[in-house]
C-alpha cells in the first residue's frame, strides 16, 4: 500500500476482502444446507470421510509430539508422551470427556515443564 493513497480507498479495499470473504464462506454453506437432504449419513462416502478424518488429526497429534515446533520444541520428548498419556487416560477414566482430557494433558506438560 502506498502512502499517498487514500484513506477510502484502504476502507474501499477491506470492504471488498470481506465481502468476497463472506461470499466464499456462505456459498458453501449454503451449498451444504442444499445437498444435507440428499447425501445418506450412514453411506459409503461418509464412512471414507470420517476414517480420513480420524487419520488426519491423528496424523496431526503424532507430528505435535513427535517433531514439535517453536516453544513446544524446547520441552522433552518424554514430557510430551507422558503428557499425551496421562490426557488419553483422563478422556477413557472420566467418561470420554474431551475438555477435562486436554486439560489434564497440557496441565501435566506445563507440570513437567516447570519441574524441569
């Protein structure tokens, strides 16, 4: 952006970012709401979804302990595994709760850290 150029013309220029912004998001959306009716849950296509989902963030956790990066580098490999443990314990001891799961897992890498 230049320094001559004009403040309406910055304004003009967000103003257009947010309106193609808002078109992209909501015209998926609205073609998801359109073709919800259509497409069986229970079918083939969704099963592929979820078990490359399911892939994915495991793939993601694993490269987060494994082969961290910025601050998280700076912590020891086993701190993160134990940490990463004892939050897979939680989510199976408490009933499959998510929120207390992740909380003990980065409660107990801060712990680890901290004694360190």
């Amino acid at each position: 952006m230049r320094c001559s150029e004009s403040w309406a013309a910055r304004v003009a220029d967000i103003g257009l970012v947010l309106l193609l912004s808002a078109l992209g998001t909501y015209l998926w959306r609205g073609l998801g709401v359109l073709l919800s009716g259509r497409i069986a849950v229970n079918g083939e296509f969704f099963t592929w979804v979820t078990c490359v989902t399911y892939a994915m963030i495991a793939g993601l956790v694993m490269r987060i302990v494994v082969m961290p990066s910025g601050l998280l580098a700076t912590s020891l490999t086993w701190h993160r595994l134990l940490a990463c443990a004892l939050g897979l314990a939680a989510y199976y001891a408490f009933r499959r709760n998510l929120l207390l799961a992740v909380t003990v897992g980065a409660g107990s890498l801060i712990v680890l850290n901290y004694l360190r």
